[in-house]
C-alpha cells in the first residue's frame, strides 16, 4: 500500500502547495496504519465502506473535530479517486460516506477603527526593522495576500511604473494586485535601506533581521506583536486577509473584483465574507431606522 505515486501526483500535476502535500501524506499514514493495526489489512483493495465509517468512529473517540474529521475524509476519496483512475481499484469506498456536520463559520477580522488607530498611532521610525514591520502589516491589510505569498514575493515582482505586485498563489497561479502611491513610498524607502543594511540580502522582498529568507513563524511573531496594541482579539497574517475582503466589501467593492485580487479559484470562497458585511447592515438598521427601535407590543 505504497502512497508515493499519489503524493507525487498532488505534488508535480496537481501543485499542491507543501502544506497541503504535508497533511494528505500525514492522513494517509495514519488511515494506512490503522486498517493495518486493526483489520490486518495488507492490500487496499479490501478496503471498504464499512473499514472505512469505523476509522471516522476512532477518529471521533480520539476528540478530532468535525472540520478534522471531513478534511481527512476528503483526503481518502482524492486518494481512492487516484486509484481508480490508475485502475488498482474499481469502486471509491469513501463515495457515499456523508460528510459530518460543521457549525457556520464566520471569519475573524479587525474593525476598520482598529485598522485606523494602528496606522494613527504607529510611528515609522528610518531603521530598517521599523520599515519592514511596517510594510509586513500594511501590504497583508491592503492587498489581502496570503502570508506564504508575502513570504515569496521578490523585488522583481513589484513593478513601479504601474504600482503593481505580481503574486504567486496556489498551483502556481498568478495575479497582479495594484498598490497606493503612499505604500510606493514606504516600499522604495524600504528597499533602500534594506541594500544599505546587508551587503548580499535575499532577493527576496521580505527578509529577516539578518537578511535572510523570511519564514512563517517570522511573519507571524511580527503581525501579533505589530497590532497588539490595537486589538487583544485574533491576530494573524490570514486575519488580516480576511480584514481585508471584509472592508472592502463594507465599502461596496465588487464582489468578484474581491475574488481575482484574493486568488480565489471560485466565488464561493469569497462569499464567506459577505455575512459580515450582512450583520454589519442588521446593525447599521438595528440603530438608524425608526420601525427598528420601536419595542415590541405587549
């Protein structure tokens, strides 16, 4: 029950990103593991419906979530959706199984008053590590990539004469999103400093203390340490993306113009974020039209 062709697959045809590789491989494992342990299951073909249903029950004893439990499940059917198109196996036992019930979920994100009060309140001071603390927040707030494609941008990927950055989001896919004559400044500011600072710095756009290629756990100690002195709620790079989409979208930004600028592969993704703006305008009604404040008769 060798895994390695499927992995291949979703790694060079499918693109997957090394995240997502990581978990298929990490869910295959661990199901492979258990068929064996339990049912002494040598040949995957003897995997059924049922095998099946019992690993999602062991899942539930050891206290997975329902999201946890669906994301490996879908792990499963792409993996025996492989197999069948490599003709080992005939039937996906994983087809029928229906996915578990998930409670509706409603992105975080800061208030635009919060927003506002960082940038009020923020002093970019001419040192290299103010600047790019700086630039980490305000290109993940106003452009909505994700911190991976932060982490990737190169300096040959921003284009001055249009104030443009090209980004390299999943699969490979890539998108150009504009920037503000404001941010322009702060990133040719930036830039300078950054060749002034180290001799042979990474070519990438974002770098380390020392130069070198940021990473995720980097980014990540920047954005909660930058905006905990606005907000005591969530704070990540992929907040701010959904910051983002949220306040454009209160701002009356087209929805599919929100879709192409987050990369997302279909508006579906994107509608997500229009519940918040929804309860926003509850709100805004709630407090502003006469029929909504009358109390109820008795």
């Amino acid at each position: 029950m060798n895994i390695n062709n499927f992995i291949q697959y979703i790694s060079l045809e499918k693109q997957y990103s090394g995240h997502t590789v990581k978990a298929y491989t990490n869910d295959l494992t661990a199901f492979l593991y258990y068929i064996k342990s339990t049912f002494e299951i040598s040949e995957i073909v003897e995997v059924n419906r049922d095998v099946v249903r019992s690993w999602i029950v062991r899942l539930i004893e050891e206290g997975n979530s329902n999201i946890t439990i669906n994301r490996k499940l879908s792990t499963l059917k792409s993996y025996f959706n492989f197999l069948i198109k490599s003709g080992l196996i005939k039937v996906n036992p994983v087809k029928n199984i229906v996915s578990l019930k998930t409670p509706s979920y409603l992105p975080h994100f800061i208030t635009r008053e919060r927003m506002s009060l960082y940038y009020q309140t923020r002093e970019v001071e001419e040192d290299f590590v103010s600047i790019r603390n700086f630039l980490i927040i305000d290109l993940l707030y106003t452009t909505g990539i994700r911190e991976t494609e932060l982490i990737n941008l190169t300096e040959n990927d921003i284009n001055f004469n249009q104030n443009t950055i090209k980004v390299t989001g999943k699969r490979n896919k890539q998108r150009i999103i504009p920037f503000s004559e404001n941010e322009k400044d702060y990133i040719i500011r930036y830039m300078k400093i950054k060749k002034d600072t180290f001799k042979e710095a990474s070519p990438y756009f974002i770098v380390t203390n020392k130069g070198t290629h940021a990473y995720p756990k980097f980014i990540y100690r920047i954005v909660s340490s930058e905006l905990s002195s606005v907000t005591e709620s969530k704070k990540s790079p992929h907040i701010l993306r959904h910051t983002f989409a949220t306040h454009m979208l209160n701002e009356g930004a087209d929805l599919n113009s929100i879709k192409e600028i987050l990369g997302h592969a279909n508006l579906s993704a994107t509608q997500v974020y229009t519940h918040n703006t929804i309860e926003q305008l509850k709100s805004i009604y709630n407090h502003a039209h006469p029929r909504a404040q009358l109390k109820k008769e008795v």
